[in-house]
C-alpha cells in the first residue's frame, strides 16, 4: 500500500507541475489526491497504526483486542483529526487576512499608493512598486499581494510590454517579502506555527538574504524599461456623493489593519492560543471601526465604494483548497514512515542543509512551492536538542534545532527559486494569466536575473551565518 500511495502522490504532483500544459486545476488534483490517499490509508490502516501508534491505539481500546472498526475509530478520531486541526487553523488565518485586505481596499486605504506611484520616470516606478510590494507581502500573503500591485499596475501602466517587467519585478519581490515574515507566506506560517522557528529569530536571519534576492533582479529590469513611461492619468468623475472615507480615517484603518497583523506573533507568544486568533481579532476590531465610520451609508442603503473583484475571491479559494489538499498528501507521508525513510536518505547521501535547500529550490522553480515546502517542513521533526539526534554530527543536527538554519533556508529557497519559472509559485501563475505572458519569454528575460538573485542572497546567509558561530 505505501508503493500505492507513493505513486499516487507522485502522479499528483506531476499534474500540479504541468498544469499549464494539461489546463487541469491543481487545486482539483491535490483536493483529490489527498482524499484518495487517506481512504488507501485507512483501508490498510492496522499495519500503520501499530507501526506508529500501537501504544495509543492500546490506550483506546483498553483491555480488549482492537477490531477493524476500532483502527478506523482511531484513525478517524486521534490521527486525521490532528491534521485537520492544522490546515483548519491556517486556512482560517488565510481567510481572515484576505477580509482584511478586502475592508481596507472597499474604504480606499491603498488609494494613497496611486499617488505615490504615479511618475513618468521608469525607474523610480519600478523601486518604488519593488518597495510597496515588499513591504505589504510581510504581512499578507504572497497571492493577496500580488493581486493588489497588478491591480494597481494595470492603473498606471498602458502598455502590456513594459506591464510584463513590472510584474515580474512585483511577484519577485512578493515572494522575497513573504520570506522575511512569519506571516508573510503560508509556508512560512506553517513551518512556525509547527514550532520549527520564532518569529524574531525567523525575520533577522532571513532579511538581508531576501533583501539581496529582491534588489538584483530589480535592478537588471530597472535598466530593460525605458528612461519615461507615460502614466495613465486618473480621471476624477464627481457622482453626485462620493462616500470616500476622510484621509485620516482610511491611514486609522490601514494602520489598524496592517499593524494589528505585525501583533500577531505577539498575540500568539502571550496567549498560546492559534495565530489565526489573533487575525480573527484584527479582523473583529477593523470591522467594527468599518461599521462606525460607514454608518451612514450602511443605513441609509447608499452603495458602498467596493472594489469586488471576483477573480481575486475565485484565485483564493482555489489556493485554500489547493493548500488543504497539499497537507493532507503530507499527513499521508507521515503517518506511512515515507517522511522517515526520505529524511534517513537525505541524512545518509546529502548530509547538508546547503545542498538541499539548492535541490528543494530547483524543484520549487518547476513544482509550485507550496506543495513542496510543506513537505520538506515535515521530513524532519523539530529537535529538542542535539543529543535527540545521536545517528547525526553536532553540526549538521544544529540545523534541526529550534530557529536552525535547515528551517531558514527551505523557507528561503522555496520563497525565492519558486520565482525562476511562473509556474513554481501561485502569484508567477497569476501574473501569467494576466498579462497573457509566455513561459518561454519568462525563462529568457527573468529566470537568469532571477538566479543571480537567488544564489547571491544564499551567498549571504552562508557568510552572515559563518560569522555568528
């Protein structure tokens, strides 16, 4: 059965990989592999269970002996429920931080980008759309960022050709965002809220190597624009009674809604309640200051200044669902001893942490990162300490630790070389779908740039990193 289930998430995440050449939704093939691969779980599920949990199962069924049903009771009950707890908590944490943007955005708090960003000056536009996207994608995800910037490029820039360099620079630097923040990927919440990192320690190790990672590429398509770009001037329609909220209250919003996010780890630390509470109550306190500052409109039925966009609402619900299905393989994996067997290969034959995260990064540039990183987090278990990992060298098993580098730089890597094709991470395939832009010309005028970035960022993690033991 575990050849089974091995081929059958192999084949999976094939489709996922080629879904541009076989137009079939990776969401589709996850939700369904992940399904699957449980009822084949559970179907020889004794053999699994008493291999690694024979003394809960004892514990379950008390005295007597355990019949088919009680494996599958305890199955159902004590193994699955588990990972379903975990993906629930983050899938919830995902909605509530696209209710979030979806609030802010329906009050007019990013309006202020606009006026930043209108300039004829190509390279200006380009660092300053470089250093928004950054900033924003340490708090939200990657997906939700990069919609919002493309959105907004769409109102600034005419033409398509110099549309597709931009973009690309906005999902290099969403992603390189994402990577700096426990909370700016979904990745990276999931290798903390498994304990794997603080968010402290997270941040200050992997700065400057995703810093690095955004300002080479930049640079290189800074200099492929054109010295003056003519912006699309916005056309200001009086409609009779505009309901845009005052200057003070949209910046009260936006410093309530982005900054509420940065207090979740906090939250977190103090309470040890789940992350997705803390933006649940971010959330809770946004829409009520929503409630109070609309009122008038809320009562009086005038339409509100909603930006709906459906696409956007339809794209996130196709990454939740890809996402729970993802972790469900993974649980899969787990629970068969297949994480065992790989992380005993890798500790056997690679035997260092450099070498996999370049492997996990060239895989992520074709595989979409999410499915792969999630399940590099869980090929180890987070090491209490360096004696728990006797079979292993002091050195390398450190990387296994709490806050160890192993951590950092999976998450790095899968963030970052997801960037070297459009297909290894869900905003490169947004950015595909909405300028309309070939695989061929990304790996010709990105990819290299993309790679330079890349390996000078890891470059510098290696140095920072030598220099602190």
């Amino acid at each position: 059965m575990v050849i089974a289930i091995v081929c059958l998430i192999l084949c999976s995440y094939a489709l996922i990989a080629t879904e541009h050449i076989t137009h079939i939704n990776k969401a589709t093939i996850a939700l369904f592999a992940g399904v699957l691969a449980w009822i084949l779980y559970i179907a020889t599920g004794t053999d699994f269970v008493m291999k690694m949990h024979s003394d809960d199962l004892a514990q379950f069924v008390g005295a007597a002996e355990h019949t088919t049903q009680d494996v599958k009771a305890f199955i159902s009950t004590h193994v699955f429920l588990r990972y379903g707890a975990d993906f629930c908590s983050l899938v919830l944490y995902f909605l509530a931080t696209i209710n979030i943007v979806s609030v802010l955005n329906s009050n007019g708090c990013f309006d202020f980008m606009k006026t930043w960003l209108l300039t004829k000056n190509s390279r200006r536009l380009t660092w300053l759309l470089v250093l928004l996207t950054f900033l924003i994608s340490m708090n939200l995800d990657n997906l939700t960022t990069t919609v919002l910037m493309l959105t907004l490029l769409h109102r600034l820039v005419r033409e398509q050709r110099w549309r597709m360099w931009l973009g690309a620079a906005i999902v290099i630097a969403a992603n390189c965002g994402g990577a700096v923040t426990v909370i700016g990927d979904l990745t990276s919440l999931a290798v903390w809220t498994k304990g794997s990192v603080t968010p402290s320690n997270f941040s200050a190790a992997l700065i400057l190597p995703s810093l690095v990672a955004t300002i080479i590429p930049t640079w290189f398509i800074s200099r492929k624009l054109p010295e003056h770009i003519d912006p699309i001037r916005p056309s200001y329609t009086y409609r009779g009674d505009d309901s845009t909220l005052p200057v003070w209250q949209r910046w009260l919003l936006l410093v309530v809604g982005m900054g509420g996010l940065w207090f979740v780890p906090t939250f977190h630390r103090i309470t040890m309640l789940p992350p997705f509470l803390g933006a649940l109550c971010v959330l809770g306190v946004l829409w009520v200051l929503h409630e109070l500052m609309n009122h008038k409109q809320i009562h009086t039925e005038q339409p509100m200044n909603i930006a709906g966009d459906r696409q956007f609402q339809f794209a996130s619900l196709q990454i939740i669902m890809y996402f729970v299905g993802v972790y469900m393989c993974v649980g899969v994996m787990i629970e068969t001893g297949i994480m065992e067997s790989i992380s005993v290969w890798c500790d056997e034959w690679i035997h260092n942490i450099y070498i996999m995260s370049i492997a996990i990064g060239a895989i992520s540039s074709v595989l979409d990162n999410i499915a792969l990183v999630l399940t590099a987090i869980n090929i180890y278990p987070v090491a209490s300490d360096v004696s728990a990992l006797a079979d292993l060298d002091p050195v390398y098993a450190h990387a296994f630790l709490q806050n160890g580098q192993y951590w950092h730089l999976i998450i790095y890597s899968g963030c970052i070389a997801g960037c070297l094709l459009p297909i290894g991470n869900i905003s490169g395939y947004t950015l595909m779908k909405s300028e309309d832009i070939d695989i061929r010309w990304y790996t010709a005028h990105i990819m290299p740039k993309v790679l330079l970035g890349w390996g000078t960022g890891l470059a510098t993690y290696f140095l920072v990193d030598l220099l602190l033991r």
